[in-house]
C-alpha cells in the first residue's frame, strides 16, 4: 500500500529481456535498509524488489503487467516517481494506491497556469465512470485531485512543488501514463454492481 507521495526520483539504469523483464533502478534510497521482497512503487506500479546493491535496486516485471501499464515503453535513461511501502503509522499525504495499475491515459493537453500546470488527459472508456470532480487520481504514481471531468477526458492542476519533485515535467501532449483510480470508487462500483 502506497500514498501517492514521490519520495524519489528513479533512473532505468539497465533492462534484461528474458521470460519476465528485469530492471534495474537507481535511486537515492538507502538501499541497503530494503530488504529483498520490499514492494515498491515505480511510476505507478507495485514491484517487488528482487536484488539490489548501492544505490540501485532491481524488479522483474511481468508480461501482465506491461500489457497493463507503460513500463514497456522503459528505455535505460526513463526517470521514474518512486516511492517505498507505507507503514502503519505513517502520515497518509495523499490518498490510498495500491500499484495495481488499472490502464493507460494519454496526455491530450498541457497548459501553464500561473505557477502551476494544467493537464489534461483521456482515460479509457471502461474507466470514466470511476473518475469523479474532486476525486482521487493516481497518475505515475502520484495523488492527485481531478479537477473537472468530461466523459473520459479529465483535468488535473500540478502545483510548482509536484511538477519539481515527479516526473510530470517530462510529459508532453502524446505521452501515455499509469492510471489508478481511487480504491474506493471500485469498491462502491462492485456494490452498485452487485444491487
């Protein structure tokens, strides 16, 4: 379990094509306090910490979960938003994210506003009844409050602090990210279903 508050910027420093993918990440983590089996949060997605050394930590990624996120576009190079499991008693900044990537949305407008940056996307259409004004989003990894929504095209703001500390700045119209809707939008969506 995750909050959606990037605490690192990673860097794809390495990637092995096998059966499974295996990445290697770098990072400003202390490393060496992370145990082999740690999940931690990789633009989005919940991997599993497989090995490690100074400053670097590897994942397998699955062929389930590149059908299902943007990893496969992973080049060595890519910046990632990193952030490490949450533990009980922790300060909850953003909103509860589980890593299970739900889809892909694309960028379809970014526009400076003030300080900040107005963004907008287009989520799947199996999404946009999960995507709700003043909602939570996770986008790459990070909490976010939607802004307005329009069918399956919604907006997020991003504040100076978050454009500087995650990887949104590398976004431009085109770009594709992992989307997380909130946990409790697909809880009350089963209910309903299920009435």
């Amino acid at each position: 379990m995750f909050t959606g508050i990037v605490t690192d910027i990673g860097q794809i420093e390495h990637i092995e094509h096998r059966g499974d993918l295996r990445v290697k990440i770098s990072c400003s983590y202390a490393v060496d306090q992370i145990p082999i089996g740690a999940s931690i949060c990789c633009s989005g997605a919940c991997l599993t910490v497989v090995s490690k050394g100074k400053n670097w930590f590897c994942v397998d990624v699955s062929k389930a979960t590149l059908d299902a996120t943007v990893l496969g576009n992973w080049k060595k190079g890519t910046s990632i938003n990193l952030e490490q499991s949450l533990k009980l008693g922790e300060e909850l900044g953003g909103h509860l994210v589980t890593g299970h990537v739900d889809g892909v949305a694309d960028v379809v407008e970014r526009e400076e506003v003030g300080d900040s940056w107005k963004l907008r996307f287009k989520a799947p259409d199996a999404l946009k009844d999960f995507i709700a004004e003043k909602g939570s989003i996770t986008l790459n990894g990070v909490s976010l409050t939607v802004n307005e929504v329009f069918n399956n095209v919604f907006t997020v703001n991003i504040i100076p602090h978050t454009w500087d500390f995650t990887t949104f700045k590398n976004l431009d119209v085109g770009s594709k990210v992992n989307i997380e809707i909130d946990i409790i939008a697909r809880y009350v969506a089963r209910l309903m279903k299920k009435r």
